[in-house]
C-alpha cells in the first residue's frame, strides 16, 4: 500500500518516500514530510548546486552545506540557485 503524506514543500496531499533518504533526524523529518515528487525536485536542485559551486560530497565541508540547503529547500525560505546560474534551454 502507498504511504501517502502531507508535503510540505508542495502543500498537498502526495505519495511518500519509502525510508528515510538521508541520515538522522533531518532524514527522519523528510521522510514524515516530504512526498517522493518533491524529492525528486530537491535531487535535481542539489545536482545543480554540486555543478555550480563544485561540491564533493565527500567533503564535510560541501555535505554540510548542502544538508543546510536542504533543510531550507524543504523546511525554510528555500535554497537559491547562485546568481549567476543560467538554467540549461529546454
């Protein structure tokens, strides 16, 4: 049976994730919050933050910064792409 959540991020009644996607309390927060379609979006935004400003995730560093931008993508005033990105032409 879908587990069905209420999204935060897209203020609507959506299917949800099937386990926490990220460690800890904040993965645990997601997974009650956040539906699959928004973590898709979120997947893509993070992609483009890595590409932007050259993040390794293996770096504590970058990861920290990047679990920032995800707690405000889903739970805050949301992440921004860096001013001078250019989405790619559809």
């Amino acid at each position: 049976m879908t587990r069905m959540v209420e999204c935060i991020k897209l203020k609507q009644q959506a299917e949800g994730l099937e386990h926490p996607p990220y460690p800890g309390e904040l993965g645990e927060k997601i997974y009650q919050q956040v539906s699959k379609q928004a973590w898709q979006l979120w997947l893509k935004h993070q992609t483009m933050l890595i590409n932007e400003y050259r993040l390794t995730p293996i770096d504590p560093k970058h990861r920290k910064l990047l679990e920032q931008e995800m707690e405000k993508f889903f739970f805050g005033e949301g992440s921004e792409a860096p001013a001078d990105y250019i989405p790619p032409a559809q």
